[in-house]
C-alpha cells in the first residue's frame, strides 16, 4: 500500500428519509479543519434514494465535493447495500482519512467498511486533529475504563477511520452560497440479490427524554444520597423547565432509567446551561458534558474534579442549596409571569 496515494478528508453523510443526520454536519465541521489543516479537499459522501437535492446543503456546511450514489436499493440502510457503495467510492477515490458518525448505522457501517479495507477505525472517538508532516490522523478517546485519554494512530494503512459520537463536534454555520463539485457514481444493485430484506421500520416510542436536544438540564449525581433527595432534581428541573438527567452510578442505583445517564456510556449532551449536583467530576461523565456552554456545579467538596470543568462552582450542601434555588426560582417566575426564559 503506497500510502501517499491516499488524498483526501471525507465524511459519511447520514440520512433518514431525505433528512440528513446533525451529526454528520457537524463531522463537515471537524472535517473542515482536518482538511485545512492536510491542505487537501474535504467531501461529504451520500448514499441512499432520492437523496440529490441534499448535496447543496452538504457544500453549505462546508464540504469542497460531494460523492454520490442514487439508488432504489438504497433507499434504506442496511450494512451489505451501503458497504458496496462505500467501498466503491473508497476504492476508486482513495480518501486519506473517512469519519462517520457513532450512530447505530454509522458505527456499523464504519467497522463493516474497516473490515473488508483492512484498515483501522477508532470508534467513539472524542477529539480530532491531524498532523501535516506525517499526514497522520490523531483520533483521541477515553482507554482504560476512562482513566487516560488515548490518542489513537493508523500508521500503515489508509483510509484512516474514526466515530464521532452526535455533539462532541461543532457544525459551521451554514453558508449558501459556498460552491462545491458533485460527482455522482452508479452502481449496479439488485434487490434480489441483498441477504436483508426491511419488511417495516418501528420507532421507539418509548424513549420520553430527547437530552441530546435540551437546552437546560439539571444532572444529580450519587452525591444527592438516596432515591427521596433525588426527588429535589427533578423538582428543581420542574422549576426552572430543564430536563433531567444522571451520572451512571445513579442509572445504576436505579434512581433513573439508563436512557438519562450522561457521559461515555450515555448520553452525549450540550445545553445552555447544565446544572451538576452531587456530582465528583469522572472523566467518563465529563466527556459526556464538558461542550455545555455554561456549567453550574455544586458540591460539598471543593476539589471536587468537577469544578475543573464549571463555570460557576457552589461549593456546599446539595441538599440545602437547591430547595434554596427551587424557592428563588418559583419566586423569579411568579414576578415574570410563570415562565423563565432561555432565549
Ligand atoms: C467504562 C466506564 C464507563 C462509564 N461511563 C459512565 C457514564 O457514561 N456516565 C457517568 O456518569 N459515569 C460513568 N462511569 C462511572 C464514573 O467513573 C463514575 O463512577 C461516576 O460518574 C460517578 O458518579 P457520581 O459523580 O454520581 O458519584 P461519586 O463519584 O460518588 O460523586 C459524588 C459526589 O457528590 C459529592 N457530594 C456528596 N454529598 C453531597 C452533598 N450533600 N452535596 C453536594 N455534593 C455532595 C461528593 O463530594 C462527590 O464529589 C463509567 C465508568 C467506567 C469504568
């Protein structure tokens, strides 16, 4: 494998029904300064049916090109169907570096695709950076439980491939009027030929809290005591409209179902505003939080590790600050009229 026959940054365009995915615009972001940085084009690569007016957009988040394949067969996701494209443009185009996004169907098709190029993948990869000398991609996640970061290298075979889990990266600001080359490629697919077959897609109705979208949460952590304190974070999330959500050892205390743990394991979140209480700081929760615009942490501790990462520190008792909060709030909200305002 010579490898300086590898050129290029590209980013796997997720989409459900013609609706491209957030984080693969905000992959087009970290991909933009990795390609600028490489001095080399940064391409966005779609697959699916009916999928041509998206590429405009594509170019308006910041992509140079977009590589397409426009397909019946693929007008669904499934990893034998989207592995064929993805290996075709792969092989023909020969991209240096290709990040997708830590979706269920991104990190399948990613390792899927890792496979049958025999090449790496770093997956749930938390940092991106890239260095012009050795061209080589620095893909840095949580190792060891969480205890170090690793910055993960693929020396010897390309492209070089990473998963980004949905926003730990930034998406630019889109801009219409950017300019970019759509190359468009065929391939020949039969339905008859494919393994899988979709017969009917089922969404899950059960998942009540969206996290990932809240503009306010109120996260409580092992440091509220038991279930019954608890009980001041939801009332305090009440109060002020946030939602609620939970370190791990909460979700299994059973305090909160896991589908509101934040961090590695959980849910990657970035609100205005996040409120940390009773909550030490691990590094496996401050991944998952550490991109909140503004971080409010409380803790009796005051070298708490969380506090490396707040804005505004409270250092104190949880239990007798937030019914303080909750009785500021209810009387802030009765002066504006009942509601408080994030705007
Ligand atoms: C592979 C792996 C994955 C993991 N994934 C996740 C993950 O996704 N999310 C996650 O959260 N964790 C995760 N963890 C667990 C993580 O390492 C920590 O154990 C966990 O985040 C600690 O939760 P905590 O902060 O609620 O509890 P603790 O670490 O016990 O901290 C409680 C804090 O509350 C403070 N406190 C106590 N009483 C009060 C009070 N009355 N008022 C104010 N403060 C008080 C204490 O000073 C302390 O700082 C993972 C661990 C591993 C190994």
């Amino acid at each position: 494998m010579n490898l300086d026959d590898y050129r290029g940054v590209w980013v796997f365009i997720e989409q459900n029904n013609q609706k491209i995915e957030g984080v693969s615009l905000e992959l087009l972001g970290a991909g933009r300064r990795l390609a600028d940085k490489l001095m080399v084009p940064l391409a966005g690569f779609l697959l699916g049916s009916g999928v041509k007016p998206l590429a405009s957009q594509v170019i308006a988040y910041g992509a140079d090109e977009v590589y397409m394949i426009d397909h019946p067969v693929l007008k669904q996701y499934r990893t034998e169907s989207y592995m064929k494209g993805v290996m075709l443009l792969a092989q023909k185009y020969m991209p240096e570096i290709i990040l997708y996004g830590a979706t269920p169907n991104g990190k399948d098709l990613a390792s899927a695709v890792a496979t049958d190029l025999v090449t790496g993948l770093t997956a749930d990869t938390t940092m991106l950076d890239a260095d012009l000398d050795s061209r080589l991609l620095e893909a840095s996640r949580p190792a060891f439980g969480g205890n170090i970061m690793a910055t993960i290298l693929c020396k010897k075979h390309r492209p070089q491939m990473a998963t980004v889990r949905p926003k730990v990266m930034k998406a630019l600001e889109p801009d219409s009027s950017r300019l970019g080359k759509i190359i468009e490629e065929n391939i020949t697919l039969q339905e008859e030929d494919m393994r899988t077959k979709v017969l009917q897609i089922v969404n899950d109705v059960t998942k009540k809290t969206n996290l990932a979208d809240a503009h306010v949460i109120v996260c409580g952590g092992k440091g509220m005591g038991d279930i019954q304190n608890f009980q001041l974070i939801h009332e305090f999330a009440e109060t002020i409209g946030a939602s609620v959500g939970g370190t791990r050892d909460v979700v299994e205390a059973g305090w909160l179902p896991h589908e509101q743990q934040i961090g590695q394991t959980g849910e990657t979140v970035t609100p205005k505003i996040y409120f940390a209480i009773g909550i030490s700081g691990a590094i496996q929760h401050v991944v998952g939080m550490k991109n909140s615009e503004l971080i409010i942490a409380i803790n009796k501790d005051p070298n708490a590790p969380i506090f490396d990462v707040a804005t505004y520190g409270i250092v104190g008792d949880a239990l007798e600050i937030v019914p303080k909060l909750i009785e500021q709030f209810e009387r802030l909200k009765n002066e504006k009229g009942g509601e408080i305002s994030y705007a």
